[in-house]
C-alpha cells in the first residue's frame, strides 16, 4: 500500500472523528496542593467545514494514490 493512499485514509478517519465529536477535551492541572489537586477540562469545539476539508483531502490523497498505482 503506498503511504499516500495510507495517509489518506488515516485522514478520513481523523475528519469523520473530528466531525461526530465536535472537538476534542483537554485537561488541566490548576493547583496541586500535597495530596489535593483540581484540574480543570476545557472544550475546544472545531468548525465542522475543517473536519470535511480533513475528510475531502484524505479522499484526494487515496485518489491520487490509486491511480498512480496502475
């Protein structure tokens, strides 16, 4: 398999998860007192058009990858 048709569908993938979870969740320490700690989660929300220009650009890279293939 060539890598641009496996970077293509590592692509897709990563738009479609994108696009059904609306974003991803980072966690935070904020303060760490001894045995305590409070973190805190923060959502960072991504447009879904990034997620299709992801999903589009992958298509394209497996595209290109099977017709160089022949």
């Amino acid at each position: 398999m060539r890598a641009s048709v496996l970077v293509g569908i590592i692509l897709i993938v990563a738009g479609a998860a994108i696009y059904f979870r609306a974003g991803f969740t980072t966690r935070e320490k904020v303060i760490g007192v001894g045995p305590l700690s409070v973190s805190a989660e923060e959502e960072h929300p991504v447009a879904p058009w990034i997620a299709g220009a992801v999903v589009i650009a992958g298509i394209a890279l497996v595209a290109a990858g099977a017709r160089n293939k022949n």
